[in-house]
C-alpha cells in the first residue's frame, strides 16, 4: 500500500519560515512528478510547486521567489521550503506524486493527509 505522509506545518509569523516533508513509503517501482497543493478556507485546492523526477521546478505566481520545492528520490522524499510567509500563505498544504507501485506497474496520483500552515501574528 503506497502512502504519503507530510509533517512539518504549524504557526509562523509574517516573514517566518517553515519546512514540509512529505515521504513516499510503500512497494514503489518509480516515482515521476511530486508537488505541493495547497487549499485555504471557502477556497479551491491551487497548485505551488511541481518537480519532476529529473529535477525541474515549476511555481505558482504567487509563490516564486519565496518557495522552493526539492527531492531527495533515495528517500522518496520532497520538500517545500516556505520563506517570508504571508497571511495569504495560511492553508492547508497536500502533497501529491504520480506513482508507480508494484503491485500494478501503472502510474497513479497519490494525495497525503494534508498539514496546516497558518501565518498570523
């Protein structure tokens, strides 16, 4: 069973940072592109960050600069670091890979459980 398990979230002031993890454990043949989601109060889940297995980045508008979103592919592992947090930030953050478990051989999206990240003085 292929799961996601993310850590990291909490309370950080305006201008703070925070680190979120997100490991990938289970019977895995490969894993391709992982991201970081994040979905605040009465609002949709919006894409942050993307890498691909190769390395390349993507970000959101509103995150580039501020974010950046690594992988460690020996641990099955990404990360998403969050510098000068805003306000605006507050959400919870979802990380999600396209795996290729062992048991199928086919690739499919994954989700964690989610973690709070609330910016607030």
């Amino acid at each position: 069973q292929v799961q996601l398990v993310e850590s990291g979230g909490g309370l950080v002031q305006p201008g703070g940072s925070l680190r979120l993890s997100c490991a990938a454990s289970g019977s895995i043949l490969s894993i391709n592109t992982m991201a970081w989601y994040r979905q605040a109060p009465e609002k949709q889940r919006e894409l942050v960050a993307t890498t691909t297995s190769g390395g390349s980045t993507n970000y959101a508008d509103s995150v580039k600069g501020r974010f950046a979103i690594s992988r460690d592919n020996a641990k099955n592992t990404v990360y998403l670091q969050m510098n000068a947090l805003k306000p605006e930030d507050t959400a919870v953050y979802y990380c999600n890979a396209a795996i290729r478990p062992m048991s199928s051989g086919y690739v499919s999206n994954y989700w964690g459980q989610g973690t709070q990240v609330t910016v607030s003085s």
